[in-house]
C-alpha cells in the first residue's frame, strides 16, 4: 500500500540507494532538481507490478525489492507502521483497480 501515490517526490532515493540500485537506477529513479526520487507511473511507483492474482484480485510486487531504497527497507512489511499505511491506503488502491474486496498483499517474489 505504500507505493501508491500521485506525488512525484514521494520516495526520496539517496546516494546510497542510487547505487544500489545499480543499472536500474536511471529507469527506477530520476532528478527533480538535486534530488533523486522513486519514479511513479500509473498512481503507483514504477518499480511495483501488478498482475491479475488467479482467482480475481490483483498481485502487487516489488521487482527491485532486493535494491530498493532505504525509505522502503525502514517500513518493514507487517509492522506497526505498515499496517498504518494499510489502514490509511487501502481503499485508495482498492478503487484504484475496483477491487470488490479487501485488496490482496503484496507478496515478494524472486
């Protein structure tokens, strides 16, 4: 739930997470101005896919997961925190891709 957003600085990438990123880091991240951010694409940050789950519902994924920023790593799925996002989001993404029910979550795949 926490890579949804219109704002298009809404994941600050450091130095750090720039190279770490590595190749991807000019596909995934870009400049406004003297900082680097997350890209965003469709509402959502540029790195999440999301595909139809079997069944119904939607799969969302990381697919930098093992690259992304600090920002990412400090909100550690299934904390305190993390179900703040969820709480404060859900029905965002829910209406985002009509989703009837609860929305699926997001699962790591390698």
């Amino acid at each position: 739930m926490c890579c949804f957003s219109q704002a298009a600085e809404y994941v600050r990438v450091t130095g750090d997470d720039w190279t770490r990123l590595g190749e991807l880091a000019d596909r995934y991240a870009h400049f406004i101005g003297h900082r680097a951010y997350l890209r965003m694409h469709d509402g959502h940050c540029a790195a999440l896919a999301v595909q139809p789950a079997p069944g119904g519902g939607f799969d969302f994924f990381c697919t930098i997961y093992g690259r992304r920023p600090q920002t990412c790593r400090d909100l550690g799925r299934g904390s305190p925190e993390c179900a703040g996002e969820l709480a404060a989001k859900a029905a965002r993404v829910a209406a985002a891709y009509q989703v009837e029910t609860q929305p699926p979550r997001p699962t790591q795949r390698s």
